[in-house]
C-alpha cells in the first residue's frame, strides 16, 4: 500500500 | 511604482490556467529582476514555482521590492476578460491595496480597466535544495498531458519507470492496468518531437494522478515538458515560458506504507 508524502519533508522551510 | 506590460495576455492567461487549480492564494514577488511566485497546494504536497524575468516583459519598472498577495480564483477571472492579443499591464504603487490590470486591444480603441484588492499572506518560503537528478526526461508536453489524462482511467496513480532504453509510465486499478512506454527518439527532425532521456540510474517513482492532471495545464505554455526524476524525491515538471521564464511544479511521491 502506498501513502501520499508531504512536500515539507524534503524542502526546508525558510 | 510597479508596472509590468506583457504586448500579448496570451502568456498571462495560459499561466493563470495553468496554476488555478494547485492555488487559491499566492504571493507575486516582484523586484527589479522580475517576478516570482512560490506557492504550495493546500495539501502541501506539490509547490508550483513560477518564475517571470523582467527582461522578457515589453516594459518592466518596479522602483522598491513588492510581495503582493493575490487571490488566483479572482485573478484568473480578470484575466478571462482579456482577448489574447490584448496588450496587458500590471501597475501597483509602491505600498498597494490593490493591483490594476489593464487591456488594450491592438487597435488601441478599447481600454479597460480592472483593479483587483490584495490580501495579506504570511510568507512562507520553501529552500529547494540542489539536486542532481537521476533521470532528465524531455518529451512532448501533448504527450505527456495525452499519458496523463489516459492512464488517470485506470488508477489514481502513475508510475513512471525511467532507464536507458524509455520512460514507462503504468497506472493499476480495480478494472485493469495500463502501460505506456516511450522509447528515446534516435534523431527527430523536430526538436518539438523528440522524447530525451538523460539517465545517470534507473528511476521508479509513483505519483498522484490528480496532480499530474493539474501540473499537464500548462501544456499550452510550451511544447516541450522536462521531467527531472531521483529515487525518493520530489518531481520536477517544467515548462518553458517562450523567452520570459518558466513554470516548475514539485510533487512529492507516494511511498510505502
């Protein structure tokens, strides 16, 4: 099963 | 003072459709080297990245840095009310309330005028960092938009495979499964045509079909798409904006539960 990822994971916020 | 003139709204509106659906709100960055706009979905799970350089506008003037929060939904209306070959200028004072659009038909006997209110956003600014991809696709932008809305039948997502030999994208559902495969073009005539594959390591990402759909709007924007691709990080799908800039939009993939 697949799940949707979060963008925020991999790009930092700045 | 902002003013910004486009001889042609062709460009503003096909960018406009091209980010309506990802974004309700955005904030237009505008400086002395263009305009920016970085944006996240609602969800957070795509950014689209848009970036208008100053010297691809017919007149480009901004006296002082501008962030000018937009409503997209009320821009794109305002923007539906130009014709295409319609001149378009974007004019702000210094400290605005509002941004005026500003048509005039190539005849110059039709001048209209619209003034759209700003809102006030918190900016929030993503650092993207540098990467190298794994695999560079450049295809069709038709082709893709075509992959796209074919293979949404069959699931709610798509995988796209990349290695030496093609790209391969597949969709699996409840009624079935679908694949497409596109080989690299060994020499195509038109640069328009030809399907590129940079490889450094085979790639295999899945992604959500309902981002794709929106991202492949802006196949307008230009014939070409490039699909940037490493293991475990985002997509990059850019377009080209003619010779003022461009059009990137990030997806982060569907992983493993």
């Amino acid at each position: 099963l697949t799940i949707q990822d979060n963008l925020t994971k991999y790009f930092i916020v700045v | 003072m902002f003013e910004a003139r486009l001889a042609q709204s062709a460009i503003l509106k096909k960018v406009l459709e091209a980010v309506k659906d990802l974004l309700t709100e955005a904030t237009f960055e505008c400086s002395d080297s263009g305009i920016q706009v970085q944006a996240m979905d609602n969800a957070h799970v795509s950014l689209v990245s848009l970036n208008l350089r100053s010297d691809g506008f017919d007149k480009y003037r901004c006296d002082r840095n501008l962030s000018m929060g937009m409503n997209i939904g009320t821009m794109t209306k305002i923007l539906r009310c130009a014709s295409s070959e319609d001149t378009v200028t974007l004019r702000a004072v210094d400290s605005p309330d509002n941004i005026i659009f500003i048509f005039e038909s190539q005849n110059k006997e039709k001048l209209a005028e619209y003034e759209m209110k700003l809102i006030n956003m918190d900016l929030e600014h993503l650092g993207i960092p540098e990467t190298m991809y794994s695999c560079v696709v450049k295809m069709p932008s038709q082709e893709f938009a075509r992959i796209c809305r074919d293979l949404s039948q069959f699931g709610e997502a798509i995988t796209i495979a990349c290695s030496k030999e093609g790209i391969k994208f597949s969709a699996a559902g409840d009624y079935g499964n679908a694949n497409v495969k596109l080989a690299q073009t060994a020499d195509s005539d038109k640069e328009e045509e030809a399907v590129l594959i940079d490889m450094q390591e085979p790639v295999k990402l899945t992604f959500a079909c309902r981002y794709l759909n929106s991202f492949v709007k802006a196949t307008p924007l230009c014939a070409q798409v490039k699909l940037s691709m490493s293991s475990d990080v985002p997509l990059v799908c850019e377009y080209q904006i003619g010779e003022i800039g461009h059009i990137r939009y990030y997806l982060a993939p569907k992983i493993d539960d």
